[in-house]
C-alpha cells in the first residue's frame, strides 16, 4: 500500500518519476542552451515592441519622427534663384567694373587666368566669338550665354569654386561687371545692379531657340477620346534643323585598331 503520492501512480503502481530542479545538475546542457535562446528572443522581441510603440507616439501622422520645420531664415539662405531674362530675383546692391578687377584678381584669377584667358584646365570666360559652329567651339560668357543676369546667378552660386557663397552682393555685382567688360559688351564705367543687369544685350542671345521645334513635343497629352492613331500623319521632323545627329546614311566605316 502506497500512504501518499499521485492518485495516477497509485492506481497504476507506478512510481512517480524523478524531475530534477531547475537550472540542478540533472538539467542538460543543452536544454539550459534553448531555454537561455527562447529568453533571448522573447526580450529582443518586447525591446522591439517598446521602441516601435514610442516612434509611434512621438511621431505625428504621416512622419518619421525625426528633423524639425525649416525655419524662414533657412528657406530664405537656400531661396536665391536668379531668372535670366529679366533678372527677377536679383538682390539689391551695386558693382563697378573697377572694383570688380580687384576682386577677380584675388578671387577669380588663379583659375580664370589674368584676362579671362582661363589657366590650365580652367574655362575661359572671354573669346570664343564666332566659334560655335566650329569643331571645337569655346563656350565662354561673351561667346555663349545668353543673359546677363545669369552670369550674376551662377557667381553668387557656385564661386569662388572652394569657397562658394562667400562673397557678399556688391562683389557679385562688380566682378559680374568685370567680366561683361573684359568681353567688350559693358564700357568700363559701367555699374551693374538689379536695374543695369538685365538690360545688357548679350552677343548670343537672339542665336537661342525658346520654341522646341520638335513635333512631337507640340501633341497635347490626353488619356480618353485621343486621336485615332490611324490617322495621324508626320509633317515635320528634326531633321536639317541641327538639334539631334543623323540616324540615317552609311554607318561609320572606321574599324577598331
């Protein structure tokens, strides 16, 4: 007769069967090894769930979270855009061509060369008329551009090159100034301003196509009740106007060497 235990065992005469303690030295290595993984992963997963559920409230609608409102100083600081026909956008201020050589001389020179020559590898800013139907056309201020004021948008952007956005309006004006006089299009006491600037007539500038002549740009888009395609017909191409090279003639004959 069994005095105590498991009602099971005893109605089954079986002795009930050892369990060791946990964590004792009955338990094996690698069940302590799983049961040490399962916990692992159980806490990887709440610290998950914590940190999700936080973004979530401390995010509005529709954002991540993080960054904060621009302020109307930092859209103002990025808000320079200059238009080129007709200079809107410029700011206010003023440069003669004198005092614009003496900065180009400490500013612009070393790359630019003394006259606009460029130095080394650095682009010309003068000559270059008459060259762009050449083989190797120059491209400089006198010989391409076709706004004045654009000349004063891409300074104020972009130079001195290691050291953009450093020289105050005056200095843009005047080395702006400088420039159109070393390319014969300002007489040398001329001061450019918001006023002055989009007035010069730039050399190229009648020589600009502000139509794209292409055919294909001129269709009007649409998405129902669109023209029947069988009856759509070419009446112009790009061809002869100089915009795009030939795809049509012999191929080239030259063979690799």
């Amino acid at each position: 007769m069994f005095s105590s235990g498991n009602a099971y065992d005893v109605a089954l005469r079986r002795p009930r069967k050892a369990r060791p303690s946990k964590g004792g030295c009955g338990t094996s290595f690698e069940a302590r090894r799983k049961r040490g993984e399962r916990l692992r992963m159980t806490l990887h997963v709440w610290l998950a769930l914590v940190i999700s559920t936080s973004f979530a409230v401390a995010a509005e609608p529709g954002h991540f979270g993080y960054g904060k409102p621009a302020t109307p100083a930092e859209i103002a600081g990025w808000d320079i855009e200059v238009r080129g026909d007709d200079g809107a956008g410029l700011p206010a201020g003023q440069g003669a061509v004198a005092k614009g050589g003496e900065v180009y001389g400490e500013q612009c020179a070393a790359c630019h060369g003394t006259f606009g020559e460029g130095a080394g590898r650095f682009p010309k800013l003068v000559g270059g008329v008459g060259t762009l139907t050449h083989d190797r056309p120059e491209l400089t201020v006198g010989s391409y551009w076709p706004f004045a004021p654009t000349l004063w948008d891409y300074i104020n952007r972009a130079m001195p090159m290691q050291a953009p956005h450093t020289l105050s309006a005056d200095d843009v004006y005047a080395l702006t100034a400088y420039i159109l006089h070393l390319n014969d299009i300002v007489p040398a006491d001329f001061v450019a301003d918001r006023n002055t600037l989009p007035k010069v007539k730039m050399p190229n500038r009648d020589s600009f196509v502000w139509t794209d002549p292409r055919p294909d740009t001129a269709a009007t888009p649409c998405m129902t009740a669109c023209a029947d395609p069988g009856r759509v017909t070419i009446t112009s191409t790009a061809e002869g106007k100089n915009l795009t090279p030939r795809t049509t003639g012999a191929l080239d004959p030259m063979q690799p060497k």
